[in-house]
C-alpha cells in the first residue's frame, strides 16, 4: 500500500506566498482536486479578533487563491460560518481577509445566510459514529457544499477539547450548524464522521497548514503564539493533522480523532505510514507544545465530558443555552481580550516578522493584487 503524503516547507514573510504556491505543487494539490468544479476556500476563524495563531493568516490565504488561479481553477469561493461566539463579519474583516478576497474576485458566501445557499437532509453513506444518535433523521448539511472541491486552511494549534486541531476540525462549522454544541461529548466521532460525508460529498479535499505563528496551550482561542516559520500541506485530512500533532510534540495515535480515523480506513494516522516531502528536518522537530489548562476547559468538562453531563440536554438549550454563549463572549471577549490577548497581539504586530507581515496587509490590503 502506497504511503500518504504530507508536504513540509521552511518558510519566512519575503517568500512565504511563492512558498505556498510551491508547497500546493509539492503536495500534489493539482492533481487531487477537480479543475471541472468549483472549489470552496474554507478559512478558519476560531476568534474574531485578529489574535497569531488562532485563525488563518493572510498569506494563507491570498497564496491559496494565488495557487488555485495559476493552475486554472475557476469558480472560487471563500465560505464563512458563525458560531455562537464568533462573528464571521468581525472576524474576516480584522484579520484582512476582505481586501484579499476583493482583489482577486473570490466571492464571499456564507454558510448561515439563506440567499447564499440551504441547508438539506443528508443520509450519509458510511456508518456513522455519533450524528446518528444526535440528529438522528434530521442531518442537514449545506447544498452548496455538494459536488465541489473543499480546500481547507486551519492553522498549527492545541485544542482544550481535541488535543489539536487543524484539517479535520476545519469541517466542523461549515457542514453542522443547528445542535452542533451537542456533538462535544462526541467530538472525536463526529469529526470522523465528518470527514466520512466530506469523501462523499467533494470530489477533491486538500489542506494549506499555516504554521508560521502556532499556537501552544489552551486553544483554540487564549494560546501562547510561537514562531515555527512552518507551512504544511496534504489531501489525506488524517496524515496532515497526525503530522502536526508530532510537530507540536503529540503522540498522534494517541489522539482520539486521528486513531479513529486511521481505524476506519478515512486517511492514515501512523507517522511511519506518512510520507514527507520537502524540507524533512522541520518535520523532525518537536515543539514540545501543551493544552495546559483554562477555566473555560474545566467548564467544558463538567457541561460535555465529566460525570455530570448527564445535565446535558438542560445545559445546551435555553435557556442555560443562552447563559453559556454569554459566559464564554464574556470570558474571552470582554476578560481576556483587552486585558492579556490584545496585549500579546499588540507586541506581535511590533516584534515579530509575522506581526510586521500582518501589519502589511491591515495597511494595504493583498500583496499581489491581480
């Protein structure tokens, strides 16, 4: 059995668009996705607030169209989702991707808007973990989503509930949208079982990896930003995500959704069944990266994991439902934001050649405009 593949380049803000252009040659991406259809940009923004680490940076994505558009694909779409704590409108305009996507006449759609696209019933092929017993017969999904390629582009980073998180959580806003807070006590499964409906639904799935800036500790939001200068890239959603989890210092088959996936035959888990390409000594690294711990993972035990999430269904509707969106905007949003995060971007922006990069793009938009 031939071995999956995962491209690994060394990189730095003089060079990092061609080196993204290279990387998606690299990793084969050409040739896995369908030049006849139209391909979805799928952007990560874990916090609208333009924190390092937490979403996909600007060069990400600029160099992402720029890769698509010199190897023909047409009908590019950059798809937006809302959470109950994130503002996709925030977000994409603090962290610079409106200009970008302006410039090179991608079109912006949202997931949530009913002008842009429905949600449908979906009966999934393959055998299903966890949605079965969360939606049972009402699994809907985005029609717009069918039958076009999916580039996903999540950045290197822990994650309280999943160790990490990279290509495969990248499905989780855009295919889910109504009871998706009830799938956390199943969050391993149903990342499976997403990445099992997105082999059914996209004739092409690829990553871009940004790991320029990644994100040490309690992710996906209050993380300690540190400068690796690395970008990944892969189709096989499994293998990308196992080769970071080892980056950051993980054991990947130790993490849930990756063995499940490698066990279920959706991609390759084991680093020894991965092939790299590129520069192999960044992939030998070990950023020896850890959760840590946070209030809001402790509060996430005791609503999802712990042995009071028999209070569950009450705690995730409203209106206790209502409650915790609250918390959790306060806590991030009104606690941490202006008083420790704000200040690390701040001295980012000043410190960092990643800062100095994004300062580029806050002040003029893309950097190569078509």
């Amino acid at each position: 059995m031939s071995k999956a593949q995962v491209a690994i380049l060394r990189t730095g803000p003089q060079t990092v668009l061609d080196d993204y252009i290279r990387l998606f040659e690299l990793a084969g991406g050409p040739a896995v996705l369908d030049k006849s259809r139209g391909t979805i940009i799928k952007d990560n923004i874990s916090w609208h607030f333009p924190y390092p680490s937490a979403n996909t940076t600007p060069w990400q994505l600029e160099a992402t169209v720029l890769a698509l558009k010199k190897h023909g694909f047409g009908d590019i779409a950059c798809v937006q989702n809302k959470t109950e704590v994130t503002d996709a409108f925030k977000g994409e305009d603090l962290n610079s991707y409106k200009p970008i996507l302006r410039d090179h006449d991608i079109k912006v759609l949202f997931n949530f808007r009913e002008a842009d696209m429905k949600w449908i019933a979906y009966k999934p092929k393959a055998k299903m973990l966890a949605l079965e017993r969360i939606y049972g017969d009402e699994l809907r999904i985005p029609d717009y989503f069918i039958g076009r390629n999916i580039v996903h582009l999540p950045t290197a980073k822990c994650h309280i509930y999943t160790t990490t998180t990279g290509a495969m959580k990248n499905a989780f806003g855009g295919l889910l949208n109504h009871k998706r807070h009830q799938t956390h006590t199943y969050i391993h499964e149903t990342l499976v079982d997403l990445l099992a409906i997105q082999k059914e639904i996209h004739p092409g799935l690829f990553c871009m990896m940004d790991g320029t800036s990644a994100g040490n500790g309690p992710g996906p939001r209050i993380m300690r930003p540190e400068e690796k200068n690395v970008i990944l890239a892969g189709s096989d959603q499994v293998a990308i995500d196992a080769v970071a989890a080892k980056l950051m210092g993980f054991d990947p088959m130790a993490i849930r959704y990756v063995r499940l996936a490698h066990e279920n035959g959706l991609g390759v888990g084991k680093p020894e069944e991965i092939e790299i390409t590129g520069d192999l000594e960044a992939a030998r690294e070990n950023w020896n990266f850890r959760v840590g711990f946070c209030f809001h993972k402790a509060v996430g035990w005791v609503t999802w994991f712990g042995p009071t999430r028999f209070l569950q269904k009450a705690m995730t509707r409203p209106p206790i439902l209502y409650l915790g969106n609250f918390y959790s905007y306060f806590y991030h949003d009104i606690l941490h934001w202006p008083f420790r995060e704000s200040r690390i971007y701040r001295k980012w922006l000043r410190e960092s050649q990643w800062g100095k990069l994004f300062q580029q793009y806050l002040d003029q938009g893309s950097l190569r405009s078509k």
